[in-house]
C-alpha cells in the first residue's frame, strides 16, 4: 500500500542541510532504501532516529556485525528451544510457529502501520550480505521455509541504512538505494548543533572550543578525528567542571573526551611539542 507522500524537514532535535532533506525525500517518493555514508559521529544513525520522530513512526534497528547473516533480519527457526521443550517442556512442539522469531526486517513487514527500518552499519557484514537483502526489500515479502507463511509488509517502511565505507558495496545493492554522504559539518552548522544540545552556553567558550576542536581535527596523524558527539560531550564536562576558557596547549582540559585511540594523544602532544600555536 503506498501511503500519502510527506516531506521530512529535519526536527528541532536534529538539524539538516538542503542536501540530506532533498535525499531523504527522494527515498520516501520512490519508496527506496536511503544509503547514508559519512565518518562516525556524523548523524547517520540519529537520522532515521529524526524520521521516525518527524513522521511518528516507530523505529526498528538492526545493527549489524561481522558475523550477520541477511537471514537473521528477516528470521531465525530456534531448533535449540524446540529441542529443550521436547525433553523438558510441557508445550506442543509440534508447532513450529513457536520457535519462528522474527528479526528487525521481518518485524517491518509484519507491522500494522508504517514504520522506519534503520540497517546501521552494513558494511561490516560479509559482503555477499548486501545483496542477499535486495530480493526481500524489492517485494517487501518473504515466506518462511520451515511453515510454509508468507510474510507481507502491509505497509513499505522506510529503509535506512549506514555504512562507514569499511568496505565497498556491491553495485546491484548500490542500484537500488538513493544515496547520501553527510559532509562533516562546518563550523557555523557546528555551531547551530552545539546549541541544540546546550542552550545558553557562553559565545567565548564556544568560540574557543570550536577553535580547539578544528584545530585538532585538522592536525595531522589523527588516526580517529574527534567527531560531534565528542565535542557536545566535551562542552559538557567542561561546564560541569566550571571551565569558562580553553586554549590549545598540552593542559587542555579533558582531553580524553575528545581523543580515544593513544595514537592520537602522542600525535597530540608530538604536534604541540614541534610549536604549533593556537590559532583565536
């Protein structure tokens, strides 16, 4: 069933660009998976968490791992519980249906009303995995081998899914999805974002941790460049602690929210060492 064509305009939680808007609206009106790519910490998972709050619809996630296979996200027999009932149970295994559980795919097209399927991170699966999704999400049906059920989506949800470009994904996939890379935001966006998540802060502090933070995401030899959600969660620290003025120098207040990998804090130090200077 196609449902009446709406527009997403991004929430007051989670601001867009022109772009993302113009991607994520050509997903809805063809009805095709949007393909999100973009380094961590650049919204792709909290955007189909926005659409599911722009349109009211729930949301169904399946992460995905090295070892995923496309079968677990539509269902899993679980031969293990119909074992364990057949010798220590009192229910009828001679139902099959009992031991079917469906996954996040399944769930989308066994739901009542239209809801937002986010597929986070596909490309650390196998990389047949892709492919072998396309068939079901182009028919939006399955039938399940072990009943005989035909699975049908009473209505198309819409498809998100990420990618951290780890690996390159097939071209049939590649085909069939509207596609989107979410650009790390510029410092003015970046600004707009900061205050979303803290209303009122004080313009010089942001002004200087903007500064500290493009200064160090523009250093060299960052194995893991800080992303967004390191530097709200910086911000925060910061003014819990009371700190109303930060500078680039080796005593930069928590630094660990910022840096994860020790690479990136001797290149840290290695840098600010050889008279790199902060730039106001």
């Amino acid at each position: 069933m196609t449902t009446e064509f709406r527009r997403f305009r991004g929430t007051p939680g989670y601001l867009t660009s022109d772009a993302l808007e113009s991607a994520v609206n050509c997903s809805l009106a063809l009805e095709k998976p949007l393909l999100v790519k973009g380094e961590p910490g650049t919204g792709k998972t909290l955007l189909a968490e926005a659409i599911s709050a722009a349109f009211e619809a729930p949301l169904l996630t399946w992460h995905v791992k090295s070892t995923t296979r496309a079968q677990d996200g539509l269902y899993v027999y679980d031969t293990v519980a119909r074992l364990y009932d057949s010798r220590f149970g009192d229910g009828d295994v001679r139902d099959i249906r009992r031991y079917i559980k469906f996954g996040p795919v399944g769930e989308a097209f066994r739901a009542e009303r239209r809801v937002v399927l986010l597929i986070d991170e596909v490309d650390k699966a196998d990389l047949e995995f892709p492919n072998d999704l396309l068939h079901e999400l182009d028919r939006m049906r399955f039938r399940v081998g072990e009943t005989g059920d035909e699975v049908v989506a009473r209505e198309r949800p819409i498809v998100i899914i990420t990618s951290n470009n780890e690996k390159d994904l097939p071209d049939a996939f590649l085909r069939r999805c509207v596609f989107h890379f979410i650009d790390f935001p510029d410092q003015e966006l970046m600004r707009r974002i900061v205050a979303v998540h803290h209303p009122g802060l004080d313009a010089a502090l942001l002004d200087q941790c903007l500064a500290v933070f493009y200064e160090i995401r523009g250093m060299q030899r960052m194995r893991k460049r800080p992303s967004t959600s390191e530097l709200v969660d910086w911000i925060a620290v910061l003014q819990r602690a009371g700190v109303t003025a930060v500078r680039l120098d080796r005593e930069l207040p928590f630094l660990g929210a910022l840096l994860k990998k020790e690479q990136d804090l001797a290149a840290f130090a290695d840098q600010l060492s050889g008279g790199r200077k902060f730039r106001s």
